[in-house]
C-alpha cells in the first residue's frame, strides 16, 4: 500500500517534533534540532566543516591563578557545562575564524604545581594550585582530567619499573600498581616483625645493664637524653628538643677506678709497712 506523500510529511513531522524545535511563540526556534545536533556533535569532537572536511580543534589553554589565588575565565568557557564562543578568539582558546560557531568548557586542574623548581635550593620553591584548563570539546575535557590523573598517581612509573635493593647490589623490578603495593605489604610486615624484635632486644639490654650496675655495687640514677625531632618553634624559631629517659650512675657516687685505686693504695701501705720492718729475732733456747 501506498502511503500517501501528505502523510508521509505529517509523520516526518510528528517524528522531528518540528512544531516544537521549529517555532517558539510564532517565532523561529533558534536551538533546533539540527543546531543540537551540531553542537551535541562538536561537544563530543565530531567537527566538521560545511563542505565536508575536518574543522580544526584549537590547542588547550591553560589560566594559571596569580599570587592571591584568583583566575580569570573568558566569556565563553564556563566550568561543569559547554558555553557558545567564536573562532578566531583573543582572549580564550585561539584559532578558527570568527564566523565559526564553537564551544567552551573548562577544566579545573587538581593536582598542585611548582614553580622555580630547584632540589639545590628549596627555598625558592613556590607550589601554586592547579591551572584552569580551557577546552573546546567533551575530547580535550578529558585529556585534561586524564594528565592531571597522571600527573596525581604518575601512571608511567607505576605501571612498570625498577627499584634498587637497599645495599645497592640489584634491581628489583615490578609491574603494576598492584605487584608494587603487594611488595611493600610484604617489606612492611617484614619490617614490623625486624622492629617488635629489635624493641625486644632493646629491653632486655636495658634490664641486663642494670643489673651489671646493681651488680657492681653501683647507686642508679636517671637521666634525659636530649634529641633533635626536626621541628621549630614558630615563634622564637629554635629547634624543638625531645627527650628520651635513660639509667646513669648517680654523679656523687665513687667510680670502681677509684675503689680499686683505693685498694691499691691501702695494698702498698703494707707491702710498705711489711718490708721495711726488721725480720723478727728467734728467741735463744
């Protein structure tokens, strides 16, 4: 059955919704469907010019915030939807002649930056917040996220690499995020087991020492051991000082160099006093 060609428009227009994307109050609908679909399609990338070839996508532009955290986005990019803007723009993204109808989107970089980097000299590091990303397409949107992600986790290094083993003599290579946390999980509980047995070691040192002093006739005492924790004061700016409590002999008490010189001396007393006396006389019978 033929269908006839007037009920074949109504349908198409029934389909297209062309009462609705075509006219807005008897005035021309400027958004309609063909112009969604443009832009739904340069939103996700697909550019194309009107004679059919590729409309080129202008370079990502990144917005750096100055020294009170402030950034400026242009007109025509906005942050968590797309913003219509034209080619051949000063002020944002640029390229594209200015009769060309574009979009804008853009992207707020999380990870921190460095500026004035310098291992040598640290103190001239100067770490600022992440730039604002300006992007034309749902393509470069997530080019950006995709960088900062790396940038966050350093994706090149742990998907595969090499570390050298603690005394320098080999390599010790992984792959995967996966393999590498399972190896520190394992150099870890290692590391756990080393530390209880050391703290172990450590007390019974500590108790055999005292008893050696008790042993010896020695008066104990404690004492506090002065350590340096790496911190300043914020105001005066010295270092902050730990202290760790620690057995001494007490500082009145007489050394065993000391006692024993005593003897010695009381010893040659009377080797003295043995030698210099006359032998004695036998009695006559």
């Amino acid at each position: 059955m033929t269908i006839p060609q007037e009920l074949m428009l109504q349908e198409i227009h029934a389909c297209l919704g062309a009462g609705e994307f075509a006219y807005d109050n008897d005035k021309p609908y400027y958004m309609h469907m063909a112009r969604k679909l443009d832009k739904i399609a340069k939103a996700l990338g697909v550019a194309f010019n009107p004679d059919g070839s590729i409309m080129s996508v202008r370079k990502r532009v990144n917005i750096p915030y100055d020294d009170k955290g402030k950034a400026t986005i242009p007109d025509g990019w906005t942050r968590g939807q797309f913003a219509d803007n034209k080619g051949g723009s000063t002020t944002g993204q640029t390229g594209g002649l200015s009769t060309e109808e574009r979009l804008g989107i853009a992207y707020q970089n999380r990870c921190n930056r460095y500026e004035n980097f310098d291992d040598n000299d640290p103190e001239n590091n100067i770490m600022r917040k992440g730039d604002i990303v300006l992007c034309e397409n749902w393509m470069q949107y997530q080019e950006s996220y995709i960088d900062d992600l790396d940038k966050g986790l350093n994706w090149q290094e742990i998907g595969a690499g090499m570390l050298p083993s603690a005394d320098g003599s080999k390599i010790t290579s992984y792959e995967g995020l996966g393999t590498l946390l399972a190896e520190v999980a394992y150099m870890l509980s290692s590391l756990s087991s080393n530390i209880y047995q050391t703290h172990v070691l450590g007390l019974k040192t500590t108790n055999n020492t005292l008893e050696i002093l008790k042993a010896l006739g020695l008066p104990i005492d404690y004492s506090q051991m002065k350590i340096d924790i790496g911190e300043s004061d914020p105001v005066s700016g010295d270092n902050i000082q730990g202290y760790i409590e620690m057995p001494k002999v007490n500082p009145g008490a007489v050394s065993i160099h000391k006692r024993l010189m005593d003897v010695i001396t009381n010893i040659a007393i009377i080797n003295g006093a043995i030698l210099s006396s006359p032998p004695p006389v036998s009695p006559t019978p």
